[in-house]
C-alpha cells in the first residue's frame, strides 16, 4: 500500500528530508500502545483545564439540544411520489431515512415511515470482549431508478471516509440476503446501472498484499459487478494510473449514457463517455482542468484556465454551451452562458426541465440569471435575471429536472435562521413572492444588536482582501473586543456566503465576542484565478492574506492582539499554525484542528498524495525548499514566545492523518512551551464527532478555550 499508515523511530529520516530523524514519528502509529497512552495523558490534561466546570456543562447541555431539536429545516429528495429524509436525532444519532407522501411534505403535514435506523443495526458482532464497538454512521443511502425498490447503503465507521457496503430492499426493510455487498472497510464506491447490476470501486487493501490503489488510496479499478457473481471475477470495465487521484464510472439514467471521471491531479480530470456501439470509452477533447456538465442534449463547460479553440478565446471561469453531438462532429462554436468580472464569479449550476440555472455572485452578493434552453435544432438561448431577496443568501436546487422546473430555494444569512420554500419556475415568471414556505428555524441565539459589514484590507502586494464581521460590533471610541478569526484559505474553497451559524451565536457571539471570516486568496471567492494565485510556490500569499486581516481588525479598532484568536481546520488547520509561527506576536490564542502541519510527509499520510497540486510534490527537490519554508511542524522554534495553542484531531480521521497534530503538539511541548494543548477525539472522522453530544462537547471546548485565553 502507498499510503503509510504507522511507522517507527527507529527507522524513520527526518521528515524535513535531512539528516537525522524525526524523534516525533512514532506519533505517526494508529495502533500504537505508547501513542494511545501519550494521547490520553493529552486528553486528560485538556479536559480537566477546558472541559469542567458549570459554564462548560451548560453550554455543551445547550448545543447538545440545539443539534437534536427538531426546529431544523427539513429538506426532501422526490423519488416517484415519496419524498426522502436523512434525519439524527437524540433517539436516532448515527442516522435515520425516513420517507413521507411527497405532497404531504409539501403541504407541511409530512407522515413519516422510517426505512432504516442505523442505530437498530447490529453490525459489531465479532468485537471481542472489551473491544470499542465501532458507531456506524450513515455515508449513502442510493435509490435504483426508476423503481426506488432497492438501495445501496454505505455505513461508515466512526465517521471516517471508509465505509461498508450492503443492498437494502425498501420495501421490506431489511437488508437484501446475498446482495451486493463489501462488508471490509475502504475507500470504496458503488452506483447503479441496471436492477443487477452495479460500478463498483473496489477498495481491495483487506483481501490483497498488493491492492489495487492509487497513492492517494483510491480503488485504481472500476469493476461491473452483476448480481450472483463474486466481486473478485468481476470485470474491470476502467482503469487508472497509480500515480493519479482516482477514477469514477456511473450510468446517467436521464441521458442514458455511462460516463467515467480519471482524476489526474485534484484539479484536472479526463472525463469520457462510452461508445456503445464501438465498445470503446472516448475522452471528450476538453482541457483537464474544465468541468463537464450534460443536459438534454448539450454540453456545458466551465473553465478553470484560458481555453483557445475555434479561433476563439474563452477566459478562465466561463461558461460555455454546445450542442453534444455537434461537439463531438468536431463544432467549437460555443454559446457563452456566463463571463466573469473582476470580483464577478460563477457560484453555481443546476438544470431544470426547461432551465438552466446560472448562479453567480459579485461581491459576495448573490445573483441567478435563468437560461431557457433553445428550442429545435436553431433555438436561441434566452436569458432571464431572476429577482433574489434583498441582503439574503440565497440558493435554488431544482426538484426534479427529469419532470418539471420546480425548485427548493434556500434562504438565510448570519443573522437571519433558514428558511426553505418551494417554486415552479414554470415560465420563469415566479418571483420570491410567489415562493411557498416550507420550514423555517426559530432564531437560535440572541441578536439583538448585532450586525454583519464586508469589509476589505490590503495584502502585502496591494489586492484588497474581503472580510466579514459579525457581532454588537464596537464604533469610534468603544473599547476592543475579543474576536475569533476563521479562515481556510485552499482549494478553491469560498467562506463569502453568508450563512447562519447557531453555534457560533451561542458560543462566541452571544459572549459579546465578535466573528470575522477571512476571504483570502487560496479560496474560491472570486473564482479559478483567486485560487491559484495561492498554491503550490505561491502558499505564504494565502498567509500573507490572512496576517493583513488581521492587522485590518486590530488598526481598526474592532480588537487588540491580545484578544484576537484564530481558528480554522484541515488546510485552515495549517493556515493558523502557519500565522501563528509567522507572527505571533499579532495574536491572542489559536485553534488548528485537524490540520495538516508537517509539509515534509503530508503526501505519505492516507490521502496526503491527493494534494500533491495545491501545495507541491515533496519528493521534488526543487519543491521541497518552498514547503520548508512555511511547514509550521518544520518552522517552530523554542527561542520564541507563541501564543496559547489548542491542536485537535480524530482517531478515526482517514483524510488527515492525527500525527501532524500529534506531533507539532509535542515538539512544542518538549520546546518548553506550556501553553500547548492536545485534544484527540476517537470518532467522527474529519468531522467534530457522530453524534449530537460529542459534537456539542467538541465546539463548547474549542469556543472555551479561545474564549479563556483571549479574556484572562
């Protein structure tokens, strides 16, 4: 297998890639007596400094019944005349599906069947005595069309990537005896074809020496497994390199065609299609880094980079349509559904029966325009702005696109619950006033007196860098406030949706603390180029970025560096670190959770290989002197003064491996740094927890302890 799991310090090179050895390695081990020991002596020490006490107890007694209540908004999949409900709650917290009459729902009288409780499940009983038995958690649950009779449900244990697999008659209730099924743990995944038969990657790691993965731990192999046979004899219908990311194969049963997906690095795909008639898979002549959507005939293409063809040129995050077939006769001439401005973006897509809907957002103000798709072989594109709420965000997914134009309209902002309507677009007349309300969620937290203001700061090189405030927020001659700063900041990924967040109201901002979202570079806020500005060579952008938000919060008076902390996970995990070691004289407390931290071996850790193009190829040599350069693992130094810092991980996270946590924790302990803290959870993968209770006692303490250590 490529991707390690555990390894020695005995026969481990520093994983800076220099001479000597990482004394700290051996944190790397999953099974490891003095690992689990070492993690719960650090268990132990943070809870008993932030895990007691009356104010902790209720807080986590009160995020606990926030997450069970049922004031959430309930939100419908339509199959047939049913419509589809994933539900936790107190008496169901690893996961329930559960159906009602699809008019019931929408007449908001929803008579609930439950179809599986995974909680009923007994799944561990080969766990040996004293054993921890695994919590299942539901991952998938895959209706066959266009019966619903059957599905393919994934479980996953303790919340990790990995899951199981078995087919469930609904119906009956109950799992289907010699169905298809993967009861071995792995990065596995299945879709339907037909009634008998399915695509199924198969994550092999427990029947072979040698599986059949990628060095990111994906299944290399994409088998059609026919009812009745074994998985083994299966034929392999696609393959993949071992050095890419992974591959996918799936039946579209609206276009009637089966497509597959080759992911060559996280942003360049080979997407194809199968010539039946041939008997041959063909690659669609597009860039690796475009994405390919098909509806009722056409091709829509966005861009992540320039694209000259046709004697055109298409810039980087349009939106390009053509007819399929006219596509594949060799036609480059395409229709432009959408171009994007400066600080203008292509947010969304989504197909209805006779719409496309182009989402967009400027400024981080939302906007839909929707396109009436051409009639006959000579129709024109119509566009059509559509009318959204004034300061709301604001998200439409259409129902059924097989069936009709109506559409689920989502609605919220910090500030503001959500609330869930219904619409048929029919003509593309409908406006918000003619929207049905479905659900709405009571407020959750106090507001009274709070706001939300975008405002900007400017990077080191001059760009001007967004940012949110939420809060009572101080004006001219109020004192400083405590305030969390969060960022991500990687992938592509965009924080300038405004969204309600009840946890944070209860935590932070009823506190009387103030909130602030980093829109930095790095990100997808204002498209492909916001992101690659950032990436690879270009990380301490992202850095920089986030540092000058920072300086913005304290030079304007909204906090002090003694006040200010910063949180952020996974890629925000490292971007804290990283800040933290860089300046940390401008902060006042910092949460990394499950980050990655040691720059010199994220690609030999689980699914590290997978990231290879955002952040570099270690392995490089060329590469690696920029990666050291900001590795907060390879950075820290005992010389210097840092701020109070919590590092928090899972057991049971199959992403990010915990021993960059593990490790940066106790290197800096060992520097003689006190206020170093360690928090290891054993479920909930690179999530906060399964159920409701541990999910609250995760965010009560990571809000606590920025809270103590930023108001002493």
């Amino acid at each position: 297998m490529q991707h390690e799991r555990s390894s020695s310090p005995e026969t481990s090179a520093d994983s800076a890639g220099q001479t000597g050895q990482d004394p700290y390695r051996y944190l790397e081990s999953l099974d490891s007596p003095a690992v689990e020991k070492w993690v719960t002596a650090q268990n132990r020490r943070t809870l008993d400094a932030f895990g007691k006490g009356p104010e902790f107890d209720a807080m986590v007694e009160r995020l606990t019944a926030l997450y069970d209540s049922e004031d959430r908004i309930v939100t419908c999949s339509r199959c047939g005349d049913w419509g589809y409900n994933t539900w936790t709650d107190a008496d169901h917290p690893l996961g329930l599906v559960r159906r009602t009459p699809w008019q019931a729902w929408l007449d908001r009288s929803p008579v609930w069947e439950t179809v599986l409780d995974v909680d009923a499940l007994d799944l561990n009983r080969n766990a040996e005595d004293g054993e921890d038995e695994t919590r299942w958690t539901l991952q998938d649950f895959e209706l066959r069309h266009p019966d619903y009779s059957r599905a393919l449900v994934s479980l996953s244990p303790d919340g990790a990537d990995a899951c199981i697999v078995m087919e469930f008659d609904v119906e009956a209730r109950c799992f289907v005896e010699d169905g298809f099924e993967i009861l071995d743990e792995g990065q596995h995944s299945i879709g339907w074809i037909d009634g008998d038969t399915v695509y199924v990657g198969w994550d092999d790691s427990a029947a072979h020496d040698e599986p059949e993965l990628t060095n990111a731990g994906n299944p290399r192999q994409i088998r059609k497994w026919r009812r009745g046979t074994p998985l083994e004899t299966a034929p392999v219908e696609f393959e993949c390199a071992q050095s890419d990311i992974s591959v996918n194969v799936w039946y579209d049963y609206i276009q009637r065609r089966h497509l597959a997906a080759r992911a060559t690095a996280f942003f360049r795909t080979d997407w194809y299609w199968l010539d039946e008639a041939a008997g041959q898979w063909r690659q669609y002549d597009v860039p690796a880094d475009a994405e390919i959507d098909e509806w009722q005939g056409w091709l829509f293409i966005t861009l992540r980079a320039d694209w000259r063809v046709g004697g055109q040129s298409h810039p980087t995050g349009c939106l390009l349509a053509i007819r399929r077939e006219a596509f594949l006769a060799g036609g480059r001439d395409f229709d432009v559904l959408f171009t994007p401005g400066p600080r203008r973006v292509l947010d969304d897509l989504d197909f209805t029966r006779h719409w496309v809907l182009v989402a967009e957002r400027e400024d981080s103000v939302p906007r839909l325009t929707l396109w009436r798709l051409p009639a006959g072989e000579g129709g024109d594109w119509t566009p059509r702005p559509y009318p959204l709420p004034p300061e709301s965000e604001v998200s439409l997914e259409s129902v059924d696109a097989e069936r009709d134009d109506t559409v689920l309209i989502h609605v919220d902002h910090f500030l503001v619950p959500p609330s869930l309507y219904y619409a048929d677009l029919g003509d593309g007349g409908a406006s918000p006033a003619d929207w049905r309300l479905l659900s709405q969620m009571p407020p959750k937290f106090d507001v009274a007196g709070m706001s939300a203001q975008l405002r900007y700061a400017a990077a080191p090189d001059g760009v001007s860098i967004p940012y949110w405030i939420i809060g009572r927020l101080p004006t001219a001659g109020d004192a400083p406030l405590p305030c969390q700063l969060y960022g991500y900041g990687g992938f592509e990924e965009a924080l300038d949706a405004p969204a309600y967040s009840a946890t944070t109201g209860m935590t932070w901002l009823e506190r009387g603390g103030v909130y602030a979202i980093a829109c930095i570079r790095g990100g997808g806020e204002f498209g492909p180029a916001w992101h690659q500005a950032a990436v690879r060579e270009k990380r301490q952008v992202a850095f920089d970025d986030f540092i000058a938000v920072a300086r913005a919060l304290v030079d304007t008076g909204v906090t002090t560096p003694r006040q200010l902390s910063i949180s952020g996970a996974s890629n925000g995990g490292l971007l804290t670190a990283a800040c933290m070691v860089q300046r940390p004289d401008l902060f006042g407390a910092v949460l990394s959770d499950v980050p990655v931290l040691d720059m010199a071996r994220f690609h030999k850790l689980l699914q590290g290989a997978t990231w290879t193009e955002e952040y570099g190829d270690p392995d490089d040599a060329r590469v690696l002197p920029a990666l050291l350069a900001y590795s907060p693992y390879h950075r820290v130094r005992a010389d210097v003064d840092y701020p109070p810092v919590l590092f928090s991980a899972s057991a049971s996270d199959d992403r990010v491996h915990p021993g960059h946590a593990r490790k940066m924790a106790a290197k800096m302990q060992a520097q003689g740094h006190e206020d170093v803290w360690y928090l290891e959870r054993r479920e909930g993968g690179h999530g906060a927890g399964v159920d409701a209770r541990t999910m609250a006692r995760t965010a009560a303490l990571e809000a606590g302890f920025l809270w103590a250590k930023t108001n002493p």
